[in-house]
C-alpha cells in the first residue's frame, strides 16, 4: 500500500493524498501550472521525492505541503493526513451570506431608483 523510499509521479501522489478528488484533476491542474515542487512549475510526470514542498493552487487558495512519505495508491483519510506536512496559511474566512435582493416575479424592470439600490444593497 505505502513505500518510503524511492519516487512517485506528481499527479499521482496529490490524487493518492486526497488534495484532490480525481487524479485526471490533478493532472490537468498540473499541465495549467497550478502545481509546483520546490518552486518550479511541473508536468503532471515530475518524479515527488521525500522533503519536497508542493504547492497546489485550487479556488484562489494555495496548499502548500511537504511530503513526508511516498504513497503510490490511493490511501484513507487517516494515512493520507500523516503523508504530508501541511503548511498552507489558513483559509480566508467565507464571506457572510449577503443579503439577496428579491423582486415579486412580475414585477417588471426595476426603476432606476431601484436599481441603485439593488447595486449598493451589493456592494458595488
């Protein structure tokens, strides 16, 4: 199941850690360069070696990881945690539930008074 020594595809090892859900997913986030080892953007085909930082970009937030032991199959929740040493900054707080405007079905286009309140109800 686990191997402590040797090398392992960059796309199969984020797939086998669970940083992401398909390894089709990690490939591709390899080839748009949203993946990095030790700085350099990789092929999905770069070798991951023990000590190495991984940086995986996904949804505007940046994990940053270490590997701390080579995996080269898919592992549970449990084993995957002590795979890497996780050292991303924690995640930006979700933005509270705005506040939706709601118009009767109906109603027509809003009047330009309306709108403007619509658009400052948003924030813009």
């Amino acid at each position: 199941m686990a191997s402590d020594e040797g090398t392992v595809r960059v796309d199969s090892w984020i797939w086998s850690v669970r940083l992401t859900k398909t390894r089709s997913l990690a490939a591709a986030a390899c080839r748009a360069g949203h993946v990095r080892v030790n700085g350099e953007r990789v092929k999905p085909a770069q070798a991951v070696r023990l000590g190495d930082e991984v940086r995986l970009r996904e949804a505007g937030y940046e994990r940053i990881v270490v590997v701390s032991r080579i995996v080269r199959k898919r592992v549970g929740a449990p084993v995957a945690a002590e795979c890497f040493v996780d050292n991303s900054p924690p995640r930006p707080p979700r933005e509270e539930a705005a506040l939706v405007a709601h118009r009767d079905r109906g109603a027509g286009r809003p009047t330009k008074r309306e709108r403007r309140d619509l658009e400052r109800l948003q924030g813009r």
